[in-house]
C-alpha cells in the first residue's frame, strides 16, 4: 500500500454528505472526504482544523489520527453498503495495533489515507491502515473491526 495522488483527485463523498458513510457526528467527525475504492483498498482524507476535537497545541494528536483511521474504515464499510443499497451497519474496533506515528498534521494540513483489507472473516476485518501528507507518511497502523449485521 503506497500513496498514489490519483486515487485523491475527485471525492465521491465531502463535508457534509460524509455523514452519509460513517454514524460519527460533529464534533466527533474525523474523517472528510471519501474518494472511492478499489479491489481492497479505499481511499479518505481529513482537512486538519482547529475545531477537529483532537486538536491540541497546534497540532492533531494521536488519538486523532487513530479515530480518522477507524472513521476512514468505517467510510469504506458505508460505501460499499449505499452501492448495495442496504442499510450502513455500525462497526466497533475490536483493536488497534502496529500503530506508529511519524508526525503530527497541524493545521490547513490534508491528510490522505488508504485502508487496506488484510483479511476478512465472516462479521470482522482485518485492515492495514496509512496516512500521508503531500508525500510524506506520518501514521500507520492495523485495525481489528468487527460488524455488528
């Protein structure tokens, strides 16, 4: 999984119409714009602001990174279920692991992420999770979701 800025050219899903993805609302929305998906990755991204709820001391901590990262999961479980046209069903972290930070996005920052599906088993996906800023990686990680359908 490495950044390609083609797959962040046009988002399918911004600002507001993310709420149509993931069942976070303001203030705890961390994830938006959606860009769409491929064979097993998907593709989001988080303009950094000061009103972001984890934003403090001029930067996005890390607990801000790990929930855009389960937001961005969640954004591609949404879309592929509006594609079906079935109901969006809530997903819960079971856990996170392997996460690294290499730097922290700061404000006007455009963090871009790609989730990658590792495995998946019946109601729970393993996914490989990065972000970039410009080229720049600054966080990577895996998450252990489990769907509750």
């Amino acid at each position: 999984m490495e950044i390609n800025s083609t797959h962040f050219q046009n988002p399918l899903f911004a600002d507001e119409n993310i709420l149509q993805l993931i069942p976070q609302r303001p203030p705890m929305v961390m994830v938006d714009s959606f860009f769409g998906v491929n064979e097993k990755d998907s593709f989001s991204g988080l303009t950094v602001n000061a009103e972001n709820i984890f934003f403090k001391n001029g930067k996005l901590i890390e607990e801000g990174i790990i929930e855009h990262f389960a937001q961005s999961a969640a954004a591609r479980i949404g879309y592929l279920f509006l594609q079906k046209n079935e109901v969006v069903p809530i997903g819960f972290i079971g856990a996170v692991s392997k996460f690294t930070t290499h730097s922290l996005p700061k404000i006007g920052d455009k963090v871009q992420t790609v989730v990658t599906v590792i495995q998946e088993v019946g109601n729970i996906t393993l996914a490989g999770v990065k972000s970039w800023i410009n080229d720049e990686l600054i966080a990577e990680g895996e998450l252990k979701i489990y769907l509750n359908k």
